[in-house]
C-alpha cells in the first residue's frame, strides 16, 4: 500500500472518530460518563418486559431497547416476566388488568395520547412502569423515559403524567414533486417522489422517529403552492408508502389541495365549488385517497393568494370553498386546514388589515371540520411581528397558528437563531378577546372557546442534508416546534437545554454558556436586520439578504419601501387611525400598547408609526442614532456568539464544532451586511451621520444595490 494512501486513510478515520454528522439529531444515544449515574440507570434498567406484539410497541420496544444499549453501553435483556428489581414495563394499560384500576386517575389525565411512567412494584419487584391508554400514548412515553436519561436527570422515584395540551401538532412541508423545497435551506425534499412507493428510505422511518420523539403527530407533505399531479393514482400510491411507514410512529400524513384540481386532472369545465360535478369529483378523489390510507388526515388548502386558484375565481367565499372539501372528507373524519394567507393587490388596503376584513365575517359559517390556519404574525413570518389580529377575533371558528421553522425571513441556512422565544413571544401575547389574560395559547389550544380542534402547525426546514436542517442548530427549531406544540408552557430555557443534553452534550459550563447563546439568538437577529419594528426589508425573490431600497416590484405589496415608508420627514408605517389604522382590529387592552408613539413598545414603533428620525427613544438616542445603535450592538453580538462557541471547542465533536464555527463566521459578515447596506440606504433619507464611535460601512450603498445571487436557495 502506498504511504500517502494510508496516511489519508489515517487521517480520515481519525477525523471520523472524532467528529459527527448529525444524522441522529438529538436521539444521539451516547454512553453515559458519569459512572454514579451510570450504575444507577443500570440498577434501573437491567431487564424490559413489553406487554404488546403492535408495529407501534414494537417501535417503542425498538427505540428503548437502542437507547438503553447505546447509554449503558450494553444490551438489556428482554423478559416476558418481571423477575428481578430494577426492570421496565412498557405496553398499553389494556394490558394492566386489575392493576389499572388503581391508576384510574392518572389514566384519565394521560387521555388518548398522553402516558404514565411511574416507580412501582410489579411482582413485589421495583420497577418502572411506562404506560398508556393507547400504543402511541406508550411510545410517546418511552420517548420522554429515554430523554430523561440522556439529559441525565434521576430516575429513582418518577410519577410522570404527561398529556399533549394540543391535538394537531403537525410539520408543513413545502416540498415541491421535483424534490426542491420552497424557502427550503437544506438540500433537497428528503420525499423521493421517483423511487416510491418501491424503495422505502430509512431516512423515512428516522423523520417518524424523530417527530414522535418531539410529539409531532402529523405531515403535511407537499407546498401549499400545490400541484394537483400528487392527487393523482400513481402519487397517491407513494403517499401511502410514506403513510405506512410514519403510521407506527403516530404521525399522520396530509396533502396539499389545488384548488383547481377538478378541473386539471378531471378535465370539468370549472372548480366552483357549488358545482355538483365539481363536488362530485372531490368525494370520488377523497375517496379514492381513503381507500389506499384510512388514516389520511385531510388537506391544507391556500387559495386566492399569491395567484393560487381558488374559490373566489368563481365568486364564492372562502367559507363556501372550505365547506366543500370538509364536507368530502368528513365522513372519513378527515380536516381542512383553510390558510388565512391572503392578501390582494386589488385592494388598496393595508396587506395587514386583509386577512382579517375577509375571515372575519365568514366566522360562524365554517363545517366543524374546518380550521383556519393563522400564521403567528399579520404579515409574513418576519424576526418581530405583532400577533396576528384574526388569533381571538373567530371565536366560532377554531383556529390553529402557522409559524415558520425554516428560517426565510430569519437567516435561512446560515444564522444560528432559536426561534423558540419568537414562538413563545406570539403564543404568549394577550389578545384580551375575552379580556386579560386571553393569550394566543389559550385560543389555538381551544380552551379559550372551547373547540376540540386545535392545532400548531411549523413550516418544517428539513431537507436531505445529512444533518437534516443544514445548519446544526436548525434541528433544535424542529425539536422547539414540536415540543411546544405538546407544551406551549415550557419555557424556552428548559427546551434549549433539553436539546443541547441530548444533541451535543451533558457538560455544565457548555450547556450555561450555549444556552444563553441560544436564548439571546434572536434578539439578536432582530437588532441587525429588522430594529425597532421594521419589516420586510429583504431583497426580491429570494428574499437573502437586505433591500430596503426595492420599489420596483409588479404589487405596492411586495416592495420594502410600501413597508418602511422612510421619507425626509421620518420612517415607519403608520397604523394608527391617521393612517391604516390596522391598530383597530386588535381589542383595547391590546392596542394600548402600540396605540401611542410616545408610548408605544418601542419594539413595534416602526409598525405602528411613522416618527420623525429626531423622535426620543427611551434610551435617550434619538430614532436615528437608535438604529445605529441596534444595528451595530446586533453586529457584536454575533461577535459574542462566535467567542462563545469558540471557547468549548473541546466540548464538542470536531465535524460540529467546525460547521458552527464556519457558519457563525458567515452569520457576522451578513450581520455586517445588513446593518451597511439598511444604515447607507436609511441614511438617503435620515441625512444625518453614522455616531463616530461605531464602524463606518465598508462599501457603498451602490455596492450593496447591485450584489446579486441568481442562485440563492429556496426560491
Ligand atoms: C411567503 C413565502 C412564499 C410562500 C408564502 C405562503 O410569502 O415567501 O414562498 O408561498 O409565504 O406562506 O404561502
């Protein structure tokens, strides 16, 4: 063998030795260090009884039976029954007999997905028993039973009662059938529509695992940009090969509806939906889709918006096209998900006011069987917007929240931000609907008005990149979105550093400092791109990077400069009365807290209020010295975040460490971008200086007005 060959090979399998890939995510099975702790899980674990032969016990029986191997570093034996302490039970309570009275009340609690797992005695032995009323409730458990160990918590006495405070907790692919991903910024659709339904990807089996590790109950496959080819038999066969495969894992599939499918794949003349053969062909499709899946979940449709078909190209009403597919879905007890993403460039009217002027009049008029989809804020997934006016304003209708987990408006694939405060900051926000307290939360989990149908739906930004998410930190916003959506009262520091345990590492001074990284992340993010209330600033198209300074756009709608409205007098969208007054669709207890300028939370000035550059800001800067402030303390930060990471460089595996490091280097140059390119351009208008005491901008503004990425990803 020739020297240099093998000094390659050496080097290599060092490099893989010391580095991971990420594939795993955070069911990284990794042996426990701490040897007290160590000996402890063992006394715990040292054989598994499983009551239950279904492919959904057999996967909880699977994923317990790798953790324990991978986190004890050997394989625990399994028993059909319990001899000795220290075992674990797992199976549905059906099987508890007598026993189960006695866990009556916890059961209850547990409803039809939640689980028990509980320190008890079974055969006068110690052990833990991990169950539910149904399988999926068991798998879930033994989910939580493996996540305790790998963020090593003590496991001597549990009493866990765990219960899903939402019924829909689903991903939202925009995953086109030529496998690219709309505002996709991981590679390709991890779908492969061409070799299914035939070849059944691992990978598929790994995306049910994860989910339902999370809690995620659900996939909605295909763009909401849809294209009606995935309704037709050859797709529908692959969509049940996917649906087999998530089935064990509780993870429900549904699709995407183009509204003018009748008449694409049907050949009929029309969609109107109060066409009896329009109707006709949907019942035929809906059931041809049940007969191949019976646990097909329904659609999510988005019509009459950004040129989607819908039912109002026949003069009907949203309600009228939503009631139509309800219908056909309804006695498989399938749902419509209707988005309320809609905006016309017809009307003159505030982008923001239009989705409220057009549901809110249609609430009272939906089937039971339909949900509207809000997304969190009134405009698009931007890094601040207020909550979005409609969440508290349909009270008859159930309404489930969107937000967006792949990151467009938000760094895409190369700003590490964890937007699990973003979420948070919506779901906790008070819409005073019912008066105080009638937080975002309480409408989507239905206890506000009591609805049965709840939901949260997360645009997912996984894509076949090894690592799933491109960059690392991108899964903890897919483990954000579905831990949240089980619980939307965890807190965001208890869902970082769960996370941070299990995909990274146990290491306290790590995780103190990682965490804190994470939590102040988009804060950050908002201070260098989007300060004080701006929005929609982003260039065309691809949307990477800042253009403040585009006007040039076929809809006003569509232009930065319809948002920030910067002119010699000042900046921002007035939205009180004077102007938009889209202030008036929030309730007073909200509106108090922008109505007023001189009031206003300072982080919503800017969309609420055009203020003149000289306008005091509480930190005693006037506005314009305040973006130059935010822009350059968003720039340091990111400075801060790189040292952070940079100083537990032997704390993490070499392969992660360096694609983080690699990327927070990028996210400062684009940091510095945003803030050069909004400052030079705001300051056309501002006429005023940039402080002496912070950077200078390193080019012209011209320069940033001409850069161009033709192939940006995701568009
Ligand atoms: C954004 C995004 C589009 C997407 C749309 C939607 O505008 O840029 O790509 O189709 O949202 O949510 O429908």
């Amino acid at each position: 063998m020739k020297k240099s060959f093998i000094v390659i090979m050496l080097f290599l399998s060092a490099l893989m030795a010391v580095g991971e890939d990420g594939y795993n995510c955070w069911l990284r099975y990794v042996p426990v260090e701490n040897n007290n702790l160590l000996l402890s899980y063992k006394q715990a674990a040292s054989e598994i009884q499983v009551n239950g032969t279904t492919a959904t016990i057999m996967a909880a029986r699977y994923e317990l039976s790798l953790a324990l191997k991978g986190l004890l570093g050997e394989n625990i034996p399994l028993t059909k029954d319990i001899r000795k302490n220290g075992s674990i039970l797992i199976g549905n309570a059906g099987f508890l007999g007598e026993g189960r009275k006695s866990l009556a009340n916890d059961l209850q609690k547990a409803g039809a997905e939640g689980y028990l797992i509980l320190t008890t005695s079974i055969n006068q032995k110690k052990s833990i028993l991990i169950t539910a009323n149904t399988d999926i409730g068991v798998l879930y458990g033994v989910f939580h039973f493996i996540r305790l160990l790998q963020t090593r918590q003590a496991i001597a006495a549990l009493h866990i009662i765990s219960a899903p405070r939402l019924k829909l907790r689903l991903l939202n692919h925009w995953d086109n059938l030529n496998r690219t991903v709309e505002r996709g910024y991981a590679g390709f659709s991890i779908w492969n529509w061409h070799t299914l339904p035939g070849y059944v990807d691992q990978r598929y089996i790994d995306y049910a695992r994860m989910n339902a590790s999370t809690g995620i109950n659900g996939t909605v496959l295909t763009n909401v940009n849809a294209d009606a080819t995935v309704l037709t038999k050859p797709y529908l066969e692959k969509v049940k090969a996917l649906a087999d495969a998530f089935r064990p894992y509780g993870v429900k599939v549904y699709l995407t509806a183009r509204f003018s499918a009748p008449v694409e794949l049907g050949g009929l003349k029309t969609a109107d939906p109060l066409d009896p053969a329009v109707q006709q062909w949907w019942n035929n499709k809906v059931n041809e889709i049940y007969s191949l899946i019976p646990d097909f979940g329904g659609f999510l449709v988005k019509a009459n918006s950004e040129g989607q078909p819908g039912p109002q190209n026949y003069g009907r009403s949203h309600a009228d096209g939503a009631n139509m597919l309800a219908d056909a879905v309804a006695s498989h007890k399938g749902i419509i998900m209707w988005r309320a993403f809609v905006y016309s460039n017809d009307l003159p009217d505030d982008r923001h006011k239009q989705a409220y002027n057009e549901f809110v009049p249609l609430d009272g008029k939906f089937r039971k069987n339909v949900m509207v989809q809000v997304k969190n804020g009134a405009i698009d997934f931007m890094p601040r917007e207020p909550f979005h006016p409609l969440f508290g304003a349909m009270q008859k209708t159930p309404v489930m929240m969107e937000v967006q987990v792949t990151q467009e408006y938000l760094g895409q694939g190369t700003h590490l931000v964890y937007l699990s405060p973003l979420f948070k900051e919506c779901l906790d926000s008070d819409t005073w609907s019912n008066g105080k307290g009638s937080t975002v939360a309480k409408i989507i989990d239905g206890s506000l008005d009591n609805h049965e149908l709840n939901g949260l739906a997360g645009v997912a930004n996984i894509g076949n990149d090894m690592n799933w998410t491109g960059h690392p930190f991108g899964q903890a916003n897919w483990y954000a979105l579905g831990r949240l959506s089980w619980d939307h009262t965890l807190s965001s520091g208890q869902i970082a550093e769960e996370w941070l345990r299990m995909t990274f590492s146990n290491d306290a001074a790590f995780i103190n400092d990682v965490k804190i990284m994470m939590l102040s992340s988009r804060e950050i993010m908002v201070k260098y791109m989007n300060p004080c209330g701006l929005h929609h600033i982003m260039a065309t198209g691809h949307h990477y990077g800042p253009g403040p300074w585009v006007n040039n756009l076929a809809r006003a709608d569509w232009n930065p400069v319809y948002y920030h409205k910067a002119d010699f007098a000042g900046i921002g969208f007035d939205r009180t009365p004077s102007g938009s007054n889209a202030l008036g669709q929030y309730k007073a207890g909200a509106k108090k807290l922008w109505e007023d300028s001189s009031t206003c939370d300072e982080r919503y000035l800017l969309w609420f209020h055009h203020v003149t550059w000289n306008h005091p800001m509480k930190s005693g800067r006037t506005l314009w010295n305040e973006l130059c402030h935010q822009y350059n303390s968003g720039v340091d930060s990111v400075k801060w975040m790189r040292q952070v990471w940079n100083k537990h460089k032997t704390r993490v595996d070499a392969i992660r460490f360096r694609q983080v490091a690699m990327l927070l280097e990028i996210q400062e140059k684009e940091a510095a971008w945003w803030r050069n390119a909004c400052l030079l351009y705001f300051q056309t208008f501002s006429k005023m200086t940039i402080p002496e005491k912070y950077e200078k901008p390193d080019q012209t503004l011209d320069y940033f007005k001409q850069l161009k990425f033709p192939f940006a990803p995701g568009n």
